[in-house]
C-alpha cells in the first residue's frame, strides 16, 4: 500500500535535496579548475539539479498530501498528535511539579512511622520503685484531668447472688465490654470491698487497665468462654506477660488469686487475673478513692505515663457512660 511507504518517502527527502546540494558545488569547482566552458556547462547544471530537488520534494508533498486525507492517514496523524500532547503534557508537569506524585516513583520510600511500644506489666522492681500511697509521684499526672479529681466510678450494688451480677453485667452491654468480662470486674470489685477495706477500688479501674492491656481478653481474635478462660492463651512479646491482664511470670507468682472459688490460680481466667490486679492496685493501704491513690496505684501497675493516661481516659469513659 503506498501509505506503508509514506514514511520512507518523506525520510528521503532531506537526503535527496542535501545530495543535490552537494552535486552542485562540486560540479561548479571542476569547472572553474577545468575551464571557462566548463564552468559555464555547471552554472547550466546547477539550476537543473536544484530544480530536479524541488521537483522532487514537490511529489513527496503531494504523495503526503493525499496519504493524510486518506481515513488511515487521519487515523495516524490522529494517532501521533495524541501522543505528543501526551508526551508533552507529562513532560511539562515533571519541570513544574518535579515532587508530585507518590514517594516511590521517584525512588524514595516514606520513612515509616515508629510503632508505639508494647504496654506491658511493671518489672519486678516495679514494687520498690512505685510512688508511697498518697504521696505525689515524681513526675505530674498525665493530663489536666487527673489533678484533683479520680475517674469516675459506677457505683455497684453488692449482688444478692450471680443471677443479679450477671443482670448488672447485661445492663452495661452498651459500653462496648465483653460481658463475661463485665462479671469479672464486678465480682473483684465485690471481693475487693471485703478483702482490701479503705481501698475503694472500682471496677471501672479494672476495666480501664483491662480495655488497655489486651482489649479484655479479645486482643489477635480472642475471647473469653464461659469458665472465665480465653480462647488461647494470650502472652506478650516483650516479657512473656500472661493472659488478659497481662502478668509477668514472677509478679503473678507473688499476687496470684483465685476470682471464681475453683480452687485453682490461672491468669489466663480473667477471674482470677482482675482479682489479682485488684489486690495488687490495693497493697500498702491505698484509697484509690484520691488522686494521689489512684495514680500511684495504676502508676505501679506499668510505671508509664502515657499508660496511666489511657486507663484513666478509659476508666473515665466506662463511668459516665454507665451512669449516664
């Protein structure tokens, strides 16, 4: 077809004007070094062959001329201008925006953002180093909230048997809290009233320590069965803490309890293990009722300040939206 040979056409074009060119010189010196005849017959000659070339650039621009009104040769020219404004138009946003455009097209990477460290169970120190029951600690609370004032507490009624606990649990399903986990706070509060008098610990704390440690109990898809037990046994990467309120190996040997009169001391059964940090958040007399008791209590549990800040804040929560 001829448009296949359009291109090469066109490409010659140049090469054939520029050969002529070049003819043309070198005919008029060997005529000028050969003789005045000669170099008459070159004059001659020169005219000719520029002429030969615009004849020749002529056909091809005709042949190109009716090539682009032909429906394939619209299609190319179609085709190509496409592209160039294609080509210019990316070409014009590198120079103007050279930044624009995800990290990776130009070779970089985002550096990443540093992963909030694990929240886990105070070492075995912990003890030694907590601030004294009613004493300020060393560094000021977390936040405008915890100067004068404790979280707010629901008030629990003691439960006349498991039926009303379990009730009372039922009631709160609102708050977001596993239910069977709900019973567990209830019940250490309960028990802590009778076995730690003075302490006033809610169980609003528990469930604030319990929402931050392992969400109680459902942390990587876990949940509590019915015995009180989770799922699969939760342990933390960083000091192999154990179950939903997250207990070191040595510090459980010390505070370990037995919430739900199995006779057993598991802390991977949630009764057990609220039960255990509520006599742990009680030694030394504290009156979590204060300030001053509430955050050396909760201090001494993960000597951390943006640890205590998210028990109180969830704590906090859990009591104003259950009496609201």
């Amino acid at each position: 077809m001829w448009f296949a040979t359009l291109p090469r056409r066109i490409a010659a074009l140049p090469r054939l004007a520029l050969k002529a060119l070049k003819r043309s010189p070198k005919a008029l010196w060997r005529a000028v070094k050969r003789s005045p005849k000669a170099l008459w017959r070159a004059v001659k000659g020169t005219p000719k062959a520029l002429w030969r070339g615009v004849k020749t650039i002529g056909r091809g621009l005709r042949a190109a001329y009716r090539g682009l009104r032909a429906p394939a040769g619209r299609l190319t020219v179609h085709v190509a201008v496409t592209a160039l404004a294609l080509i210019g138009a990316l070409a014009a946003g590198w120079f103007i925006v050279p930044g624009a455009g995800p990290a990776w097209s130009f070779g970089t990477e985002p550096t990443p953002e540093a992963e909030e460290a694990p929240l886990v169970l105070t070492p075995e120190d912990a003890l030694e180093n907590a601030p004294d029951a009613g004493l300020p600690a060393e560094t000021a609370p977390v936040g405008d909230n915890l100067t004068g004032e404790s979280p707010t507490t629901a008030p629990t009624t003691p439960p006349a048997g498991t039926t009303s606990l379990d009730s009372w649990a039922a009631s709160l399903t609102a708050l977001g809290i596993p239910e069977r986990a709900l019973i567990a706070y209830g019940r250490a509060e309960l028990v802590s009233a009778t076995a730690n008098p003075g302490c006033n610990l809610s169980w609003t704390t528990l469930a604030g320590i319990g929402a931050t440690e392992t969400t109680h109990g459902t942390t990587g898809g876990n949940h509590i069965q019915a015995d009180g037990t989770t799922l699969t046994e939760i342990i933390g990467s960083g000091y192999a803490e154990m179950g939903p309120m997250q207990f070191l190996p040595s510090t459980w040997e010390n505070w370990k309890a037995d919430g739900d009169g199995d006779g057993q001391t598991n802390p991977h059964d949630i009764d057990d293990a609220v039960t255990a940090a509520a006599n742990y958040l009680c030694h030394d007399d504290r009156d979590m009722s204060t300030p001053d008791g509430w955050y050396a209590a909760v201090h001494s549990y993960n000597p951390r300040e943006d640890y205590v800040k998210k028990v109180f804040d969830r704590a906090d929560e859990y009591g104003r939206e259950s009496t609201a």
